[in-house]
C-alpha cells in the first residue's frame, strides 16, 4: 500500500497502517483464545453442563466484539482528524511560501470583500427570516380564527338545521291546519227590515218576560259589536215630568263616552230610554202618559222589545215610577224593585248614582290599611214602622253603654280577645235561639202584630246582645236616628245623618252592617245599596244581614261573597264569632275587592252605566269592541329611505346555539273572542275587572293538558326533543314549555343617543326568537338623515313619538304582533344567552315581570312611609322596566285602565315609569315580580350619563313610591327571595351532555 507524502506528511500514514495491524492481531488472538478455551472445556466439562457454557459464550462474545470493533473506530476517526488538520496546514504554507506581498495583499482585500457580501447575504437572510415569521404569526392568527369561525358556522349550521327542522314542521302544521285565523269581530249589524211592529203585550205577558221570550236575539249577532241607540231626552219626551237635572245631564254624557254607542237607530241591537229619576216635588206621576210615551217610541215596535229602560235615582228615596207601567218586552234599570214585579235574568238591578260624573275615583278615600279600625262592627239606620217600639230596646241599650263618649242610643262595647274561642265553644255547645223566642216578652209588650215586623225586632235584640261578649272589640250600633229621622223610603231602614257624618263613621268601622228591609216584598232596596255604596267607598265591609232575600247591584256577573259577608238573619246570634274568625288577610282581601268594584263599576255614572250595558252584552255572549291600538307612525318620511351601515356586526357574545333562525311572524290574537263573555266571564268582571276591552291575549288564557300536544292538539307546540326531552343541544333547538311556538318584541326607548342607540341595535344581530325592534324616538328632532342604521336580520321600526314622556314605553302599538315585549333602554347590554333565558322563563310567568336588575322598598322607621332602595339585597319587589318581559296586555292596562293621576306624575317627575309598571302588575295579579341571572345592573360601560344619574332621582322615587300607594289605597308591591336559573346551572353532567346555558 502507497502513500503520497505531499498529501500524507511522514509518520501518518505508518501510524494508521500500524493501528490497523495492531486491531488484525488483536483479533487473531482472540480467535486463538476461544478455540482453546473451547479446547480445554471440552476435556474438562460434561456434555450436560458444555450446553449451558456454550450458551453463556454466546452472550459474551458478541458484548466483547461490539465494544472491541467500536474502540477501533473512535481511535480511527481521531487519527483522520488530526491528519487532515496537518494537511490543511502544510498546503497552506506551501502556498504562502510561494506568494509575494502584493499577491498577499490582494488576497486579503479579496477576503475581506467575501466577508462584506457574505454579511450582506445574511442581513437578508435575517430579513427574509423575520418575513418568514411574520408570515407564520399571520398564518397562526389566520388558523384560529378560522377555527373560530369553524365553531361559529358549525354552530350557525345547527341553528340553520333547528330551523330547517321548525320550518318543516310549521309547513305540515299549516296542511293539517282546520281552524281559520281568527281577528278581531267584524260587524253584522241589523238593517231596518229587522223593524217588525208587534202587538203589545197583556200584563201577565210582561212579567213573565224572560230573556228567551221577550229578547229579539236576532238584532244582536255575534258580531255586530252591541251597538246601543240612545232615544234623546230632549227631543223625545218620555217622562210626564222633566228629568232630574244631575240624573238627565249625567247619564245624557255618560252614554255619549259608551264606544257601543251608534247613531243608527236601523243597526241598533238594544234602545235606551233614560226615565227617572224625575224631578216630582212631591206630585204623583201621571202611569197612564208615561205608558203612552214609551208606546210612542219611534222604535218602540209596538212591544218594546229589546228596549232599555233607565229609572235610576239620585237620591235615597224609592223611585217607583214604573210600576203599573205595562213596559212590554222592555228591560228595566233601577235599584228599588219588587218582588212582584221583578223578572229574574230579565232585569237589571243598579245601584243609584250616588258618585261623580266621571274621572279618577281614589281622590279622597282611604287607606285600606291596617285591617282592624276603632270599630269592630257599627251600625246607624232607623226602621220608621218601628220607631215607636224600639224606644225600650234603645233605653235598655243606653243603660249598657260602656263607651261614655258614644252618641245617644249607641251601643259602644268592649270585649276581650282571648276569649273568642270561648264564645264559639259557647256557639257550638249551646242551641240557638230561634229568633221569634228572642222578642217573645217585647212582642207581648208592644202589641206589635207583624210578623215580619216581629222578626226584625228580634234581629234588633239580638244585636244589642253583643255587649255580653267579653272580647275587647267596640261597636257602635244606633237603631233610631236623632232629630227628625233619617232619609230613606217608609219601608226600608233609613240612613242617619249627613253624608258627613257616616263618611266619618264608615272610615273607623272594620265591618259595616247592612241590615235589608224587613218586607219580603222587596228584592232591592235603595237604603240597602246606598248603604253598601257607602261602605265599599270608605273601606268598611258590608255585613249583608239577610242579604240572602234579595238580590245586590249586577249580582248577574259580580262575585258578592267576595266583595261582602252576606248572612241570613237567622245567624245574628253567630254574627260576632263569624267576624271574629275573619283574619287579617281575609279583611284586606274582602276590603280591596271591594275597592276594585267600586272603582270599575259603581262609583261614578260613567262607570255604572258602562256596566250596566255591559251585563246586558255579556248576557248575549257578544265579545266586547277591541281595546285600541296606539298608531305607530313612522319617523321617517314614505319616500325616505334609511342608510344601512357598512360596519363590522359585533359576534355575539357566547358560540352557544341559543335557537333556530326564523323568519318573524305574529302571535296568535283573538283566539278567545267569544269565550271570554261565558267561560272568563267571572275572570274578566271580577279579578281584572275589565269585561269592556277585548285584548288580543290574555296572561292568563288556559294551559293545555300534556299529552294533549301529542293527541291531536300538537299545532304550534315545540316540544323538546319532540317530546322525549334531552339536555343542552336538543334544548337549544325546540322552546318547549307549555305553550305554542312564539316571538317577542323589543321595545327601545331613546332621546337623542344616535350612536349609543346604534351600537345597542347592532348588538342583536342574531338574536334568536326576535320578531322586530320598536325604537320609541322620544326626542322632537328626527334622527339625521346620515344616519346608518344596522342590519340585524329582523324589521327596526322607528316610531315617532308625540311628546317627550316615559310613559311611551308602554303603549300599546300596533306594530307590537307578539304577546311577549321585551323593554329595554337603550344603553342597556344583555348578552343574548340572558335575553333567551329570560323570554324561556317569561313563557312560565306570563303574568308577571320578569327581568334583571331588582329593586325594593323599604320601609322609612324615622318618618312612617316608604323609601326606594337599590342597594344589594337579599329580598326584592320591583324588577325594572329597563331590562325587562311584561304581557302585551299590561300596555293596554297602563295607557288605558291605570288612573290617569300615575301617568301624570311620571310626566311631572320624568321618573318612575317602572315603578308604576310593577305597582299595576303586582295589583292586577298579586304576586312579586320574576329576576333572573345574577345581573343587579345592566348599563353599558362608556355610555353618556342617563336621567337616572340625576342627584333627584332617588327623591322623586321615593315620591313616587308613597303617592302610588296613595292612589291604590294600598301598596301592591310584594317582596320575593329568590332568583331563577336554568335547570342545570351547576350540575355535574356527564361528557356526552351539554348544560342549558353555558353561562347561566
């Protein structure tokens, strides 16, 4: 083997050649070694243990020859690098020993240029670099979002699919639909072929008149909306004599407000005649005239049928002036009626018109609370068939008195409380007296031979018995009346005093005891409703003593045993224990009610005889005319139209999807249009006390049972996970709950905040389950005309407000379809999981306010009235109107049914519009309002300071809170402790669920 020394310097190559022969020899021995290691085993070993020591020279020798062979290549390699190195070194001296200086130079310079462009290179290297990382950060920023947007779409798809799902089954529902949509009644009214004379009819005939024999249905359809034709009191007269001037002037103005009212006497489906009360100073009136007048009526047809005759008095004397008046088919108003002459279902028992014309009625009544007043139970009438008689029984009285202030004849007692389970042990264990027992030795006496008369004496004694009682309760009972009497009919127990007075009396009496005529001939009497009247206006309860022998104003649709204590006289003896186990509650519920009838149906002419016709329409089951709709005129010009902004939409704030994408579409209205005079009547004239108004929906319309919505009655219905229920994902995609499929309306109250209102618009892009957004522009200025409005997939209806109020908020527009509304302010921020979650609940509360941030009132211990508090608190009343779900319904109560007075101080204070809402809702339905989420505020960070930030603001609520109470007579609000999540809030699922919400 040759080597080149020019490329090999001497020594190198000999000492790789001596290492490699070295490693050969090294290998040759120790071949040698094994073989006669081998050699000498074979000899000395048996073949049984050879086996076993071959097969540990198996391990061996291969760990020895890996590591001998791996030593030889490190020694090698070293041996190579210094080598080359030597090498290197030696051309590179030859090569500079035959090099000049100049040459040297140059080389260097050369060098040194490589190293300028070298360092060039590798600032674009470096540049390139940084580019090339740049273009990863970017690529890596671009890979989330689209992952982001990846779960965005796939969320976006499940929402599409929800919806494809929706809407093939609202196309299959609307195949198998039969029930044509319902609106609100259209007219049918009669025409003047309707107008068939016929003959009188004979006085047997008229009472026998019912409404079935003597009622000509078939000028009343369903649908002509009741219209009423008054007869002119001026142009035709009726009565022999002229008219009581209040009683003409009244009634003259309160039919003309009636919205049945028509001038088209051909249309007509009842005709009013206003007949007394007259003005007769004391004459007796001409029957005979007053007949002839009546059967001269142009539309009178010869029977009068479906004729009205309006005979109610003024004062509280009997008017009577009907009587033996053959009437025909006509049906008779008044409040003095004999039983003789009455015709049950046929005529209308009323109360006198005692009130104002008109207006607010709260002005000047009492607070209703505390339940217990100075006096248990008082009574002030005298009976003038018994004023000679009683004279002993009122001696007797006045010799028991313990209350030396009472007036004379008064019965004052005192009694102890603890002992009122004492008397009703003595009730239940003592046989009662029969009540002709109680005035035998009186009777025999006096001489006195009516029974009736007998009868009502011994009701007397039996109520001057109370003072034997030992309760502590005072009462104050008066069976005569002082100087010449008192005013009333002969017949009938007489009222004591001026109105003054008995005002005076009324409104420190718990209960106030009516006490009806002794006469059975009587089914009402004016002394008996005055008296009620009286009593319901000043907070005391009637105690109806015989109240079960006659008949009380509009008994036909008012629920009486809510409103009073109606007994039989017989139980005069249990009176006092009966009242006694009345608790607090009860006397407060009894007492409101009665506040509420009051109110709405007797305490002014307006509303008398808005009632009065309203029993006869109720009776012809005809639904009541429409409640009004606010207009909704637009603050945009007809030929305007508004730009749409080309700016970013913000994402919603959480991927969750919270509902399928659906076109808008109204809730289902009127579907009760003619159920609501025969299976809601005792709703609608007795809780919310307003038959009047047909409103689209209803809070309270009835609920289906369960499986109905599988059996035949599935139309509308979104059941989860199409009725097997499910978590999360079959959640989101069906809303479930109790009722059909539905939307809500956002109303947006704003004043000159373009840009706070635009961000909060565009923040419901997306929002599942939004019909449309109604902007309330409150400001007198229109918006600028540059103006760019948001596209958030669903109709912004900008309505044009009249005036600057906050009670705008709630009106009730027409551009409102859906029966679910949504107030918000506009610098409200709800994210959209909270707004869902909060429409989900209000499906289940339907008739409360349910929202987000929650208030209280607190009561002020300095100064004995009521203080508004925001503070954190355990325990709220009020939700507000800010961020809040109401019913439709509540609009048309607020702008149309509350008293005008709370509309008014809202506009004085520009303040406490939520207050009034949650004050009307709490009375109307007497429960607290819903809060749901933890979220106590709801204002946008950044936004421009509100009303709310005025130093007054928290002195005109509070203002606000007393003088609300002032006007219901009470305070409605109601306090809750708790708060509503979703149902899995903070439950452990397994991995294959999803919760609800996310967050909620």
């Amino acid at each position: 083997m040759k080597f080149d020394q020019h490329k090999y310097p001497v020594g190198t190559a000999g000492t790789n050649y001596n290492f490699i022969e070295d490693a050969e020899a090294r290998k040759q021995s120790i071949s040698h070694l094994v073989v006669s290691t081998c050699s000498l085993m074979c000899t000395m070993l048996r073949t049984s243990k050879i086996l076993w020591f071959i097969l540990c020279l198996l391990l061996i020798i291969p760990w020895f020859l890996h590591y001998s062979i791996s030593k030889s290549s490190v020694v090698s390699n070293e041996v190579d690098t210094s080598s080359s190195g030597e090498d290197h070194l030696t051309i590179s001296l030859a090569q500079l020993s035959g090099m000049h200086c100049t040459s040297l130079k140059d080389r260097v310079e050369e060098l040194l240029r490589i190293k300028a462009s070298v360092l060039v290179e590798l600032r674009e290297l470096e540049q390139q670099r940084g580019q090339v990382q740049d273009a990863v950060s970017r690529a890596n920023s671009r890979l989330a979002a689209l992952r982001q947007e990846e779960v965005r779409m796939n969320t976006e798809l499940d929402r599409l699919k929800s919806s494809v799902d929706q809407a093939l089954i609202a196309q299959k529902e609307l195949f198998e639909k039969n029930m044509p949509d319902i609106a609100a009644p259209r007219r049918i009214t009669a025409t003047h072929e309707d107008n068939i004379v016929l003959p009188p009819l004979s006085p047997s005939q008229v009472s026998e008149c019912r409404m079935y024999n003597c009622f000509d249905h078939s000028r009343c359809s369903l649908l002509s909306g009741f219209p009423v034709y008054v007869y002119d009191s001026e142009k035709y007269q009726i009565s022999p004599m002229p008219l009581e001037t209040f009683v003409k002037t009244t009634l003259r103005q309160a039919l003309s407000y009636n919205p049945h009212i028509t001038q088209k006497p051909e249309e007509a489906c009842v005709f009013v005649a206003i007949v007394g009360e007259m003005a007769t100073n004391g004459a007796s009136v001409d029957k005979q005239l007053l007949e002839n007048n009546l059967h001269s009526l142009p539309y009178w047809n010869g029977d009068g049928r479906n004729h009205v005759l309006l005979n109610l008095p003024r004062t509280l004397y009997a008017n009577d002036e009907l009587r033996d008046v053959n009437t025909g088919r006509a049906i008779i108003v008044q409040s003095h009626v004999r039983r003789a002459d009455h015709r049950p279902g046929f005529d209308v028992i009323s109360s006198p018109l005692l009130g104002l014309p008109g207006g607010d009625l709260w002005r000047n009544l009492p607070s209703l609370v505390p339940a217990k007043r100075h006096y248990l139970l008082t009574f002030q009438g005298e009976l003038p068939a018994l004023r000679p008689y009683l004279s002993a029984a009122g001696a007797a009285a006045a010799s028991h008195r313990l209350d030396k202030r009472s007036a004379p004849d008064a019965l004052s007692v005192n009694f102890d409380i603890n002992n009122v389970n004492n008397d009703a042990n003595n009730i239940n264990n003592k046989k009662l007296t029969p009540l002709s027992n109680l005035t035998s030795g009186f009777v025999l006496r006096s001489g006195l031979k009516d029974p009736d008369l007998v009868a009502e004496v011994g009701v007397v004694e039996a109520l001057s018995h109370l003072y034997h009682t030992t309760t502590s309760d005072a009462f104050l009972l008066q069976f005569s009346c002082q100087g010449a009497g008192g005013a009333g009919s002969e017949d009938d127990w007489q009222l004591c005093g001026g109105e003054e007075h008995r005002t005076e009396l009324l409104r420190s009496s718990t209960f106030s005891l009516v006490l009806t005529p002794p006469s059975r001939s009587l089914v009402s009497s004016v002394g008996v409703v005055a008296r009620v009247f009286e009593a319901l206006k000043q907070g005391a309860v009637p105690v109806i003593l015989g109240g079960d022998a006659i008949e009380l104003p509009l008994a036909e649709v008012l629920d009486w045993n809510a409103i009073a204590v109606i007994l039989p006289k017989s139980r005069v003896s249990e009176l006092h224990f009966l009242l006694r186990s009345l608790s607090d509650a009860d006397v407060l519920l009894l007492r409101r009610q009665g506040r509420v009838i009051w109110e709405r149906f007797l305490g002014s002419s307006q509303v008398l005889i808005d009632a009065l016709l309203g029993v006869i329409r109720t009776r012809l089951l005809i639904p009541p005319l429409a409640a009004p709709h606010e207009p909704s005129p637009s603050v945009f010009d007809d030929n305007f139209e508004p730009l749409k902004t080309d700016s970013i939409i913000p994402e919603p704030d959480t991927d969750e999807n919270l509902g399928p994408m659906e076109p808008p579409f109204a809730s289902l209205k009127y579907q009760r249009n003619f159920s609501v005079s025969s299976i809601a009547r005792h709703h609608q004239w007795n809780v919310w006390a307003v038959p009047g108004q047909l409103l689209p929906n209803l809070p309270h319309d009835p609920i289906l049972p369960s499986e109905a919505k599988f059996a035949g009655s599935q139309i509308g219905f979104r059941p989860i996970g199409s009725g097997a229920g499910g978590a999360g994902k079959e959640f989101s995609d069906s809303l479930g709950g109790n009722s059909p499929k539905e939307q809500f309306t956002i109303v947006m109250l704003t004043f000159e905040r373009e840009q706070v209102l635009v961000n909060s618009l565009a923040r419901l892009y997306g929002l599942p389950y939004l019909n449309k957004v109604i902007v309330v522009w409150n400001s007198p200025q229109p918006p600028p005309l540059d103006l760019r409005w948001p596209d958030i997939k669903v109709p912004i209806k900008v309505i044009r407000a009249e005036r600057n109020s906050l009670n705008n908020r709630f009106l009730p527009y027409s551009e409102i379809e859906t029966e679910a509304i949504l107030s918000v302010d506009d610098d409200a921020h709800l994210r959209h999981d909270e707004i869902v979650f909060g429409f989900r609940v209000w499906r289940e509360e339907r008739d409360r306010v349910v929202g987000f941030p929650g208030r209280f009132h607190a009561w002020d211990l300095a100064h004995n009235n009521w203080l508004y508090n925001s503070n954190y608190s355990c325990e709220l009343s009020m939700v507000l109107t800010g961020a809040a779900f109401f019913h439709k319904s509540y609009s048309f109560l607020y702008s149309q049914v509350m008293p005008q007075a709370i509309r008014d101080k809202v506009d004085e204070f520009m303040n406490c519009e939520d207050i009034a809402m949650n004050f009307l809702v709490s009375h109307m339905t007497r429960k607290p309002p819903v809060k749901v989420t933890s979220r106590w505020t709801f204002r946008c960070p950044g936004c421009p300071v509100s009303l709310s930030e005025d130093d007054s603001h928290f002195t005109e609520r509070h203002h606000c809170i007393n003088f609300f109470s002032q006007v219901y007579g009470y305070n409605p609000l109601l306090n809750t402790q708790y708060r509503v999540d979703s149902v899995l809030f903070k439950t452990r699922l397994p991995h294959d669920k999803q919760k609800c919400f996310k967050f909620i």
